[in-house]
C-alpha cells in the first residue's frame, strides 16, 4: 500500500532503493515543484538535480540508461 505524499520544496526524501546516481539511505532535498507528479530531486549542492516522478508506484527518479543495472530509485519522505 502506498500512502499519499504531499510534496513541497525542501523537503526531504531518504533514499530506499538505491542505484548508480542515488544512495541507499542518503537524505535528498526536494527542489522546484513542477505539477502534482513532477519535482526536483537535488543531488549536490542544490545545483544539480534530477526530476523525480510521485505515482502509484511511490516516490522514485528514473533512468533512461542501459548503464544502471537498476534504473529506479526509490524514495520515502522524512517525516
């Protein structure tokens, strides 16, 4: 069962199922909100980001790359 997250800018998310670009058990912060499934995921500095996906699935960012073993990584909010 997923619950349903309302996400906001500074949040933070920690990482639950890493892969190549996010580690497992590392704290991220949420950037810009784009729309009610689309968002930012900082990655350093909070200059470099990814977009980060929020569905039925849960809270993860996706790879287009047949580099990453796994190309989903998952994540929960930090109450």
């Amino acid at each position: 069962m997923k619950e349903n997250h309302n996400i906001h800018t500074n949040d933070k998310l920690i990482c639950t199922q890493g892969n190549a670009y996010y580690s497992e058990g590392e704290v991220y912060t949420v950037g810009r909100i784009v729309n009610d499934k689309y968002f930012q995921l900082l990655t350093s500095g909070n200059d470099d980001h990814w977009y980060a996906t929020l569905d039925d699935q849960g809270i993860y960012v996706s790879f287009d790359t047949a580099t990453a073993t796994n190309n989903k990584a998952f994540f929960d909010k930090i109450a």
